[in-house]
C-alpha cells in the first residue's frame, strides 16, 4: 500500500489517537510515567507503529485495509510498509478483517463488536462538573450555591468531582463537606437534577488507610512489592487486586454505599485502567478480563438505570457495561502547551484531536469529549477553539460544562442556555468535515500539527 496512512487506536481514554504516514515515527507517548498512566508499556513500540484493539492502513486512492480485535485478552497489532500484524497477549481469538471505503470498514466493525461484546444506548444529557471551576478545592458551601444557580437550566445532571473524599482510596466524605454525601445528593435532586459523583474505585494513594491497612487487596509486582500502576497527585498509586475475592468484596461494598446509601445516580468511573496494568496474575487469568469482571460488578450493584462513565477505559472489555467513555485526556481552558508537547497532556486541542478520531466507537458507547467552556473567565481559548469544543460536542451528543453560572456574563448565560436547549441535525461529510443544521465544520485545521501556529492562544 506504499506510504500508507496508519490509524493508531490507544489503548485507553487518554492514549494517543489518530493517523500517521508509515514513513512518520510512531505516535506514542515518550515519558515513561505518562505511558504508565495513559497508556499499555507492555507492548509500547517506540520505532514501529502500534495500535490497540484496532489499527487500519489507508493508502493514496483512499482504500482502507482495517484488522480488528474481536476478544478479549489485551489485543496489539503493528505495522510496517510490508506488515500489518495483530496478536492477542496469551490465547488467541477472533480477527476481523477488512477493505474499502474508511467509514464502511470502522462501521462494519462496530457491528461485529456490537454482537460480540455488547452495546449501551444511555444519553447523559447536559451535564455540570466541578472539576474545571475548582479542581480539588470543591466544597459543600460553594457547591451549595452552584446547585441553586443551576435550578432551572438546561442541565440533567450535577457531577461532583475530585475533592470530595479523605483520600483517593478512601471513600469518605472530608471536612469541606460536613453534612455528608446524602444531603448532598439530595440537595441536586431537590434541584431537578441526577446526582452524580466521580470515582477512582480501582485504586488507592500510599498514604490511604487502604494502602496501610489493607495491603493484601493491593495489586503487586513480579518481585512481591506493590505494583505503581500510574501516576498522579504528584505520586505513584496502586490498584485493587481484582482477582482476589476480599477486593472484590471492597469494591461492592463502595459502589453499594455510594448508589443505594448516598444516592447517586451517574457515576464518573476514573483511572479504571489500574485494574488491568501489567502485573502477574493467576495463571490463566486474563488482565482484560479481570477489568471486565469488575465493571460487570460494579453494573450488578449499581443497577442497569445508573449511568456510567469510564475515564481512563479501554474500549473492548467496557462494551456492554460502561455507558459512556472519555475519548481523550483532559480538556483545559488552553489549546496547546507548547513546553509539554505530549499527547496525553491536558489541554484542548489533545481532547479534540482523540475524540475525533474515536467518533466510529459512537454506535457502540456514548463517547464523552470532555468539557466545553462558555466563559470568559479563567479561559485562554479564542472562539474558533470554544467552536470546535462545542461543535465536537455536539456532533458527539455529550455535553458538558465546568462554568459556574455566576462566572458567566448575561451573554454569556444566553449563549451557554441557548446551545444546551438545542440538538442540532449531525451529518458526517468526511473524517474531519460535518455539517450541524447546514454549517459546515472543519476539524482539519485542529488536526494538524501546526494548528497551534494558526490558531494561537492569544
């Protein structure tokens, strides 16, 4: 196929996402603590493109030779101007093999993944998280105050988000909210609106009283000690050993109190990657499907009308299970951060650019592209990236936003109202290209590499 385009799919919601010439170094993530995070070091490639689950080639008359995974068990592909390899990490199981138009292969997959492994067709409607307005700083009182301003707006659901908790590991309300998760949720359902809450139920900091107390529900390494399985909060964390039944046990107990004890009824499900880093298991243990028996445990006790979100999920083993998924890192009120460069930064132009290269997965699970801004404050975005923010939104058909309404000018209250009120008409033109009730949008320009330059953020 000659210098071929290459369509790298990441293994997780933050992995890089998109396509590159043969003749292009591979798209990966260079940092190796980045790459434990967000992405799969077992069989990271940096001289050879590698994809997960799916990869494609598309050569210059627009033919696309698509190999996709079927199963489960962790599956890689690889490919060369010669090669286009795929191989599970212990047994084998299904390909699907395919050629033609691009949209024609990635759709027909979709409908074999569809029968295989499942499908969810939950909407989340309009949502609000604390996470872009205070970060870790989110408390009872100000919340308090967002939920009364909320009242009335075209929002159906209120996400608290990181900060709520003693720790990341332990599921407790801390001080900023001393009347507890209960009255909390019944204050945003007293609102009109589904309480929702964020979570990382497969992973704990070291300074946890899990961690501590309970290292034996811990995952660990090949020489006994606890397995880092990424990093964030400036530290390495750990994971659940789901394989084990007492950790299990932990996991329904959270997802039991925090559903059918507080209340909540959307649950934001972050790092979930954890729960299938590299690690020795149980021979004839798989580590996909050790993260899918968890999901479907958390699905059994939740109950089938609780939405849920997976951040930091890998695609197939969430089929049928996850509701939503993110499809790329962070978004933050910046296009690029020129000092970083990395793909899994948080930034805006990297959430666009993987979810709009994950756009096929939409029959499949609803993808979450992240926040969308509307205000003026705190926010280095010019309109044409707020545009395309809310454009892909829109074409996603997830909508979300971090604004307090008190941030927000009266136009800029109008504007948030009037989008949040209105589901435009979506047809696909081509990979980049659609039309929103008859406005052509262009993702190309925020594709390419020098978007930055031509659209800078300032």
């Amino acid at each position: 196929m000659g210098d071929a385009e290459f369509y790298r799919h990441g293994h997780n919601s933050w992995s890089p996402c998109g396509w590159r010439r043969l003749s292009e170094p591979p798209l990966r993530i260079a940092d190796a603590r980045r790459r434990l995070t967000a992405d799969d070091t077992a069989w990271d490639d940096p001289h050879r493109h590698h994809s997960s689950a799916v990869a494609a080639l598309r050569d210059g008359s627009g033919a696309v030779l698509l190999l996709g995974a079927l199963g489960l068990d962790t599956p890689r592909l690889a490919a060369d101007q010669d090669t286009l390899t795929g191989w599970y990490e212990r047994e084998g199981a299904a390909w699907f093999l395919a050629a033609g138009d691009e949209d024609a292969v990635f759709d027909a997959y979709t409908a074999q993944l569809a029968g295989r492994l499942g499908y969810r067709d939950r909407r989340a409607g309009n949502v609000w998280c604390s996470w872009y307005a205070y970060y870790e700083t989110v408390n009872e009182a100000q919340l308090a105050k967002d939920v009364a301003a909320l009242r009335g707006l075209p929002f159906d659901v209120v996400q608290v988000d990181d900060g709520w908790e003693t720790c990341v590991g332990d599921w407790q309300p801390n001080e900023k909210f001393p009347a507890g998760m209960r009255a909390l949720s019944e204050r945003i359902r007293d609102a009109g609106l589904v309480p929702g809450l964020w979570l990382a139920p497969f992973i704990a900091l070291p300074g946890s009283q899990l961690a501590s107390r309970h290292p034996e529900l811990l995952l660990r390494d090949a020489r006994g000690e606890l397995a880092v399985t990424g990093y964030n909060w400036d530290t390495g964390y750990y994971a659940l050993d789901l394989t084990r039944p007492r950790a299990r046990d932990h996991l329904a107990e959270l997802i039991g109190r925090v559903v059918h004890e507080w209340g909540f009824r959307y649950l934001k499900l972050d790092f979930v990657n954890a729960a299938l880093a590299p690690a020795p298991r149980p021979a004839g243990t798989g580590r996909e499907q050790v993260y899918r028996d968890a999901l479907a445990l958390i699905r059994e006790v939740a109950g089938d009308d609780v939405y849920l979100l997976g951040s930091g999920a890998p695609l197939l083993p969430s089929l049928g299970l996850l509701d939503g998924i993110r499809s790329g890192p962070d978004v933050a009120p910046i296009w690029q951060n020129y000092a970083s460069n990395d793909p899994s930064d948080a930034m805006a132009r990297n959430a666009v650019v993987n979810a709009v290269h994950r756009l096929w997965q939409a029959p499949l699970i609803e993808v979450d592209p992240d926040v969308v801004y509307f205000r003026s404050r705190l926010n280095l975005l010019t309109d044409q990236q707020a545009g395309w923010l809310r454009d892909l939104a829109d074409i996603c058909g997830f909508r979300a936003l971090s604004d307090p309404p008190g941030w927000l000018t009266p136009d800029e209250l109008e504007a948030m109202t009037r989008y949040l009120s209105h589901r435009p008409e979506v047809r696909r033109l081509d990979r980049y290209r659609f039309s929103l009730d008859g406005r052509e949008v262009d993702f190309g320009p925020a594709v390419t590499v020098d978007a930055g330059q031509r659209y800078p953020i300032s």
